[in-house]
C-alpha cells in the first residue's frame, strides 16, 4: 500500500505527474497485485470523470468531435478541485504501455 500512497502523492504535486507514471511502469513491471493496480487505474478514471464533470472545459463540450484529442490534451494538463492531476489514456499509452510493450518484444 506504501506504493499507492507514493504514486497518489506524485500525481497530486505540480510537476510531477510525469514522475508519477515512471513510478507507476516501474510499479506495474514489478509486477504489483492485480487488485492494486485496479485501485489505481480506477482512481485514475474517477480523477478524469470528476474534471470532465466540473465543467473545466465546458467550451470544448460543443465541439467534442472535431477537438477530441485536443479535449485530451488539455484535460491533462489539469488538476481537479481535490488536486489530483487528471491522467489521460494517451498519458498511459506513451508513458506507460508502449515502453513497456516494447521492452516485451526486445526481449524475446
């Protein structure tokens, strides 16, 4: 539980969101419980849903389909009011799955 508790701790502070995902590739390639990493991937779901959901982006609402990635982009460059920042999927994509994804084939 320590390590949850670090990662939380990263993703709540200005600066370090990108410390936070290294953490969590390093967490996941450590092969932590799958219950844990359902928490965490959970937490992150909720944090995005709460900012979509305060209306950060309102502006963006209308223009959902033409400004999607841009919607992502900015979402996740935001903290909610409970001061997490929001963790998008190309956030997990590029920090987290495609390295990891290649480390796999390297090593085959």
């Amino acid at each position: 539980m320590i390590k949850i508790d670090i990662l939380f701790f990263l993703i709540r502070r200005n600066g370090c969101k990108e410390k936070a995902l290294i953490f969590l590739k390093e967490i996941i390639q450590n092969k932590m419980d799958i219950r844990s990493l359902s928490f965490i991937f959970n937490k992150f779901a909720e944090v995005y849903k709460k900012a979509h959901d305060e209306r950060q982006f309102q502006h963006l609402d209308t223009h959902h389909h033409h400004h999607q990635q841009h919607h992502h982009d900015l979402l996740s460059n935001v903290k909610t009011s409970s001061s997490y920042n929001v963790v998008v999927q190309s956030d997990l994509h590029s920090k987290i799955f495609a390295p990891l994804s290649e480390d796999t084939v390297k090593s085959i």
